[in-house]
C-alpha cells in the first residue's frame, strides 16, 4: 500500500469521525428543540388536565387514549410530563443566569484589580465553594419552605465560585496578553477596554460554562423535587413525578416514573454533548 493510500484512509477515517460527530450534535440540537416545543405547548394546552383525578383507569398502560398510560391516581401521564416541562426546562436556566451574571461579575473584578479585591474574592468563593450544591439548596428549603424559589436561589449561589474561578482565570490570561498594554498606551479608557475588548474575549467561556451548568442545574434540581422539597401537589415537574411513581414500580406499572426519567436523562445527555462542542470551540477561540 502506498503512502498516498495510507494517508487517503487517515483522512477518510477523520471525515466519518467527524461526521459521526456532527450527527450527534444535530441530534441533540433536534432533541433540545423537541423538548423546548413540549414545554411552549404544555404551558397552554395538554390532552387532558393534569391534576384531574381519574380520567381514565388508575395505573393503565399506555394506549391511544393515554399515549403515555395513567398513574396510580388515573391522571393522565403524558398531560403531567407536559405540564412539568416547562417547570423542569426553565428552572436551570434561571440558576444558570444568576450564577453567570454574579460569578461574571466577582471573576472580572478579581482580574481587573487584582492584589486585596482579587484576595478578598477568593477566600469568600473558597468558602462558598466549600459548601455542596445540593445541602445548600436543602438549607435554604428548611429556612424558607418548600417550593423552587429557595432553591434556585441557592444553587445559583452554590453556582457562582465554578463560573467565577473560570472568569478570573480567562480575565487573567486576557489582561497579560499584550494588546492588552498597548491600548492603554494608546489612551483607551478602562470602560472601553471592558467592554469592547475584554467582554467579547470571555463569551466562548461563559457559553461553555453556562451549558454544562445547565445540565448540573436540571439534576440537582430533580433532585429537589424528587426528596418532595420542590413543587408542592397538585403542581408537577419531573422530579416529583419520578418520586410519586415509585410505588408503581413495584406493581408493574413503571409508566409514570419512566417517562419523566428518560426525559430528564435526554435533556441532560443533549445539553452536556453541546456543551462539550461549545467547549472545543471556546478553547480554540481562547488560544
């Protein structure tokens, strides 16, 4: 075999890897969609009404009138699943723009001014830091009740060090890089050199950043529901479907925990692929 041949598999090789990989990445770009279509309709209609009691036989398996079965109550599964999207969709989204903005906010300033604020900075995310995710957001539902709203507010606080660790070593990296000195030479104002030179250069890091939190917001939050600290009956999100179905496991009828399972699997395993492609290209964008 000539190297011509040998380098011409190499390539074709790559090309099939990378068009595997593509494949992926539109899949779960065409999954995310789904989902995001699912909780737009469930929010104003569903096939029947989710907290409704007996709408047809308790515990049935699924059929054209019930495409995802019933629960132990005759509610219908799929209304519920519907329903919860929107809840279980929207809700990591508000902990992800709460720990960007605040975590963006202390990682900039760290960088930009370095020496006391840059020390002050640290010790207070190392002691955030320190704290797990998921016992802050169970103190915080002690303190304030049950619901979401407690716990959004935690984990965005729990949050907060991962981004900005990120954003102060980026920032870092960004301010020592040469042009940075030449435009202060130059007389370019700090706001300018802010936000028209810094800001733009920390996208691909928060971008990044934000999808993978994402994904670790949804399951911490299940997570939540699951223990019943979450939404509270007759309200739903997936989480709390998973728990209340727990006891049908066992008689045969695992309809109403799986579904919002799997949902809650996809949607994770979708948003962590394009965070994984979000962060290849941010780390060449970085380099």
């Amino acid at each position: 075999m000539s190297i011509a041949q040998l380098a011409g598999g190499k390539v074709n090789s790559r090309v099939k890897k990378a068009s595997r990989r593509d494949g992926v990445i539109i899949g779960a770009y065409i999954t995310l969609s789904i989902i995001a279509v699912m909780s737009v309709v469930g929010f104003f209609y569903t096939p029947y009404d989710p907290v409704a009691l007996y709408v047809g036989t308790p515990s049935d398996y699924p059929s054209l009138e019930h495409l995802f079965g019933t629960d132990d109550l005759g509610r219908d599964i799929l209304s519920r699943v519907m329903a919860g999207t929107a809840v279980s969709v929207i809700s990591p989204i508000a902990v992800v723009i709460l720990a960007t903005t605040f975590g963006s906010l202390i990682g900039i300033l760290s960088a930009w001014y370095g020496g006391i604020v840059d020390g002050l900075f640290a010790r207070v995310i190392d002691v955030i830091f320190a704290i797990p995710g998921l016992v802050l957001a169970i103190l915080a539902v002690a303190v304030f009740g049950k619901g979401l709203t407690a716990p959004i507010i935690a984990l965005s606080i729990a949050y907060i060090p991962i981004t900005a660790r990120l954003i102060r070593s980026v920032a870092r990296s960004e301010l020592s890089k040469p042009y940075f000195a030449a435009l202060w030479v130059q007389g370019v104002t700090p706001a300018s050199s802010l936000f028209k030179h810094l800001l733009p250069a920390l996208v691909p890091a928060l971008l990044a950043q934000a999808a993978v939190g994402y994904g670790y917001a949804m399951l911490d939050l299940a997570a939540i529901s699951f223990l019943g600290l979450g939404l509270q009956p007759p309200q739903t999100d997936w989480g709390s479907m998973v728990a209340s179905g727990q006891p049908s496991i066992l008689s045969g009828a695992p309809e109403q925990s799986l579904f919002p399972a799997i949902l809650i699997v996809i949607t994770v395993l979708a948003v962590s692929l394009i965070g994984a492609r979000i962060t290849e290209w941010a780390e060449r964008k970085l380099q």
